[in-house]
C-alpha cells in the first residue's frame, strides 16, 4: 500500500474507531488519522501473532483487524489519560 493508501485507511479506521467508542478525545482529523494509522499497525501486528491475517488493504478483514488495533489505542489513551 501508498503512503495515500495508508493515510485513508488511517482515517477511515480513525473515524469507525471515535464512532464506535464515543467520547472527549483531543485533536481533529490529523490526530484521527494518525490514531486510524496506528491502529492499523497495531492490529496487523496483533492479528498476525494470532494468526488472524494481516492489513493488507481495503477489504474486510483489513478493516477489522485496523479498527480493532485503533480502539486498542484509544482505550489505552483514555486510561493513561484518566
């Protein structure tokens, strides 16, 4: 995947992840990005060490394994921030 690619899968997870998990979180459409981006990390890492697959694009599994890997992210977030 571009580097586009990945900046609109980072925000497309980014928006199904703030959506999912509502409430006060800080910054506007970069930090939704950017969280979206590193949530895709994060559950491409994690799916693959459970053998759930890896991101790879735009599809199904991709998305979920994304979206998952960001509300991690955004669950540790809001802890840490209390």
């Amino acid at each position: 995947m571009g580097i586009l690619s990945w900046i609109l899968l980072g925000l497309v997870v980014g928006v199904l992840a703030k959506w999912i998990m509502p409430g006060r979180d800080p910054g506007g459409l970069v930090v939704t990005i950017l969280i979206g981006i590193a949530g895709a990390f994060v559950g491409g890492f994690l799916g693959t060490q459970l053998g759930l697959g890896d991101v790879t694009g735009f599809n199904l599994g991709s998305l979920a394994l994304a979206t998952g890997g960001a509300l991690l992210l955004l669950l540790a977030h809001r802890k840490l921030r209390g």
